[in-house]
C-alpha cells in the first residue's frame, strides 16, 4: 500500500502544481496586450497560446486530478476510517475540484478570444492556494 500513496502524493503534487500555474497561463494568453500584433506574429500567438492552454488541461491537469482522486478513494477504502479531519478535507478537495472546473471554463473562454480574464484567474489562484494550504494542514495536522 505505500506505492499507492506514493502514486496519490504525486498526482496531488502535479494536480496542484499546474492548478496553480494554469491561472497565470490563462490570464497571460488572454491578456489584450498580445492583441495588436499583425501578421506572422498575431498568427504565431493565436496558435500557440491556447492549444498549450487546452493541452496541459487536458493532458496533465484533468489526469493528474483523476489519478488523486481515484488512488485516495482506494487509500480511504482500504486504511481509514471517516473521521471528521477526512470530512473536512474531502471539502477542501472538493474546492479543488471546483477550482479545477472553473480553470477549465477559462481556457475555452481564452480559446474564443475573450479578455479581462485576469481578475476570474487571481480568484481561482487563491481559491487554489487556499484549498491546498487547508489540506495540507488537516493531512499533516490531523486536528479533529
């Protein structure tokens, strides 16, 4: 069993490395600043920035998620009982969760062109640092 929670440390790792990283990503690939650029250059940027957007959601950060999900749902099934800290942290991961979805809307509205998306970005990234320091207390901490 050590492999397995070896496996989900590191799913949760690259999950909340990249849900931290994929906000600023988003904000700096719908920023207006790249908009007046013409020719070879605007063709350039609006061909790179948001298939990398849609390609580290779906090829890093949707399966990272999936995989720490999935490995702590057999961890909790075959060690732990529910206690109140897991309760608690299940919310925290559900923040995540949530956080995750809101990233993903994101990159298609960065997809379709659409700016100012700034502001939804720095809200995400603190729900995500806030999320992921509460989880790291209750795991580390066991308060309840």
């Amino acid at each position: 069993m050590p492999w397995l929670k070896l496996v989900h440390i590191a799913a949760v790792i690259v999950w909340c490395g990249t849900l931290l990283y994929l906000p600023a990503l988003i904000a700096s690939a719908a920023d207006p600043k790249r908009a007046p650029l013409t020719g070879d250059a605007a063709a350039a940027s609006a061909a790179s920035a948001p298939p990398v957007l849609r390609l580290l959601f779906t090829l890093v950060v949707t399966p990272a998620a999936l995989v720490a999900i999935a490995s702590g749902t057999v961890i909790f099934v075959f060690l732990g009982p529910l206690t109140v800290w897991l309760v608690a942290k299940l919310v925290a991961v559900g923040l995540l969760v949530l956080a995750h979805a809101v990233c993903g809307l994101l990159v298609l509205k960065a997809e379709r062109g659409q700016t100012g998306l700034a502001a939804p970005c720095a809200a995400v990234a603190m729900v995500c640092v806030a999320a992921m320091l509460l989880v790291a207390w209750l795991v580390l901490g066991k308060p309840f």
